[in-house]
C-alpha cells in the first residue's frame, strides 16, 4: 500500500518535505484549490529538487480543483468557534476579524441559503444553524458543534456551475503543469459530458510525461455514484479515488461505509486501482497513539487490498506530518506481515 502526504499550510518548508519523504512518503499530493498555479508549481518544484537530494523516487500528486463554493481568506488562517455563537457569513473574499464576518467566495450569497438550513464547512467540521437572512450578501448563522473554521474551506451550498469557466481553469493549469515532472493527476467526477471534454483537452498530448502519468478520478458525490459503473469501465482512469470527506456532505453519512465497501469490490472485481482519501489517521495530528478506530479501519482497508491511502489534515495542517506517515507505516508493515 502506497501512502500520499498532503502538502499544505503546516508542510511546505523544506525540513517538513525533507521529514516527510524520509519518513516514507510515496507520493506528495499538491491541492490546485489553493493557492495560483504558478505558487503550487514553486513548491512542486522545490520538493522534486529534495527528493533528487535525497535520491528518493517520491512522486508527485497534481489534485485539479474541485468546482465549489469556498471560504474566503482571514488574517489568521484558521478561527476557534464553540456550539451557540453566532456569526455572520458575508460575500467577500477576506476579513481581517472573522467577529465582524466570515467571508464566502461567491455573489449573492443571501439568495443561495434558505432560511433554517443547516450547512457543513469542510469535510463536515463545523455545522451551522442559518437563522436570518440579512440581505442580499449576507446571513446570520448559529455554530452548531465547538470547531475551527479554516481559511479557503468549502462552504457546502448547491454551486450554479459554469462548465465553460470550470473548463478555462483546467487548461490553464495544465498549460502551467505541462513541462514539470508529473506522476498523477487527480480530477474530480463532474458528469460523463464535462469529463469527456476534460479527457480531450490537449494537455494529455502535449505534456512532458504524458506517458506516465497515471490518472485518479475522484468519486466525491451522486453523480458519480450513479455512473460507477461506467467510470469503472473506462481505462482512461487508472485508480479511483474515494473522498470520503465530499461524500460525508454530499450523501447521508450514515451510508458512508456501505459506499466505501461497494466501491473497493467494483475496483477490485475491474481490476482499476483504488485509493481511500480523508481522516485516515486524524488523531495523529495531537496524539501519540492513534484512536482504536483509525488502527482497525486502516488494517481492514489493507486486508481488503486497497491500492494506496491519501492522508489529508493529518499533514497539510497538522504539525507533525511525519509522525502521522509513520504511523501510517507501522500499521501497514505490521498487517503486511501478517498476510504473508
């Protein structure tokens, strides 16, 4: 099983990048929802300098950007909230005091929400109560659960998609990724016409490793439910990817693990390589010994022959990536032992 490490706010230095390949990172994964292109490039390529340093195969993970209502920016990056504040959520792109109001990234956002509606952030972190519609930008909402709100998070409401924008911005970063050592592109699953347009952009002609790179489509909501059977199928995709931080927001959660167990047999019975994202080892990011939970489900995901495990929070934000990959590590070589 191959382990990809997320790089994000708490990784780029190149002592975190250093640590992490060390430690035993297969694959570095970099998120094209944040930051420009040509900042995700600079630390691309920072990292391939290291792991040609350190003589290291390490490879690299490019996550095109999912189509989605997020978070604007805040001074402070992440904002502490407990269950029964309440706070406003404005249209904006930044606050420097996230008391005054929280910014979403999208116009209009008063006709977007419903008065009543309950709405996730995140991968479902944080909850919240809409209880007035103040006008036209803006609305006032109660925190359901004690958190922390981070910068650029999705704001899970229903997004009016524009294929034709959505489109630009894939040519536009493939024409920026075109020319650097790249090993797997991640797309989300949008519906069989925008993903077929999305397989005939020239990039896959005309990139530098187009040979090489192996291709994740990423199963995140119930369109892509719906067409599993086709996505299986296709062998433009090498692996499917499983966020089960998307489909927590985007299906019941309560079918989450039902979703999981359908999705690793259809891979597996299709022979398509197949790759578990999100919350794999999150109590790592404070704990010493991870929650008994994570240690079971990682040790079923290995003896159900999962292909690869992408850790997410665990070290993009958390402060110590390299001790939730060797964990990671432990578990998997223990439970490789144990099936030979």
């Amino acid at each position: 099983m191959f382990i990809i490490a997320g790089i994000g706010l708490n990784s780029f230095s190149e002592d975190k990048i250093r640590k992490i390949v060390l430690t035993g990172a297969d694959v570095l994964r970099y998120n094209f929802s944040y930051r420009t292109p040509k900042k995700n490039i600079e630390y691309i390529k920072n990292a391939l300098k290291i792991t040609e340093e350190l003589h290291s195969d390490t490879k690299i993970l490019i996550d095109m950007p999912i189509p989605k209502i997020r978070l604007g920016d805040f001074d402070i990056k992440s904002f502490g909230v407990r269950e029964g504040e309440k706070f406003l959520f404005k249209s904006a792109g930044f606050t420097s005091d996230c008391n005054e109001f929280i910014p979403v990234q999208t116009q209009e956002l008063g006709k977007k929400i419903k008065l009543h509606q309950n709405i996730t952030i995140g991968d479902g972190e944080i909850s919240i109560h809409i209880t007035n519609i103040i006008d036209n930008d803006t609305v006032e909402g109660t925190i359901l659960n004690n958190g922390v709100i981070r910068y650029n998070k999705s704001f899970n409401i229903e997004n009016d998609f524009d294929t034709e924008k959505f489109l630009k911005q894939y040519s536009e970063i493939f024409n920026e990724i075109k020319n650097i050592r790249t090993h797997y592109i991640a797309m989300s699953y949008i519906n069989e016409d925008i993903n077929k347009k999305i397989k005939n952009l020239s990039f896959w002609e005309e990139s530098l490793d187009r040979e090489k790179i192996k291709k994740i489509i990423k199963i995140e909501n119930k369109t892509a439910l719906d067409d599993i059977e086709k996505i299986i199928r296709d062998d433009f995709y090498d692996y499917i990817l499983i966020d089960r931080g998307e489909l927590g927001v985007n299906t019941p959660f309560e079918l989450l693990g039902l979703i999981q167990k359908k999705l690793i047999d259809l891979a597996k019975n299709n022979k398509k390589g197949i790759i578990i994202s999100t919350q794999i080892l999150e109590s790592t990011i404070n704990n010493y010994i991870p929650y008994r939970s994570e240690i079971t489900e990682l040790t079923n995901l290995i003896l159900l022959g999962v292909d690869g495990i992408m850790l997410c929070q665990e070290t993009a934000v958390g402060s110590r990536p390299s001790y939730s990959i060797s964990v990671a590590k432990k578990i998997i070589n223990e439970v490789q032992k144990y099936k030979k």
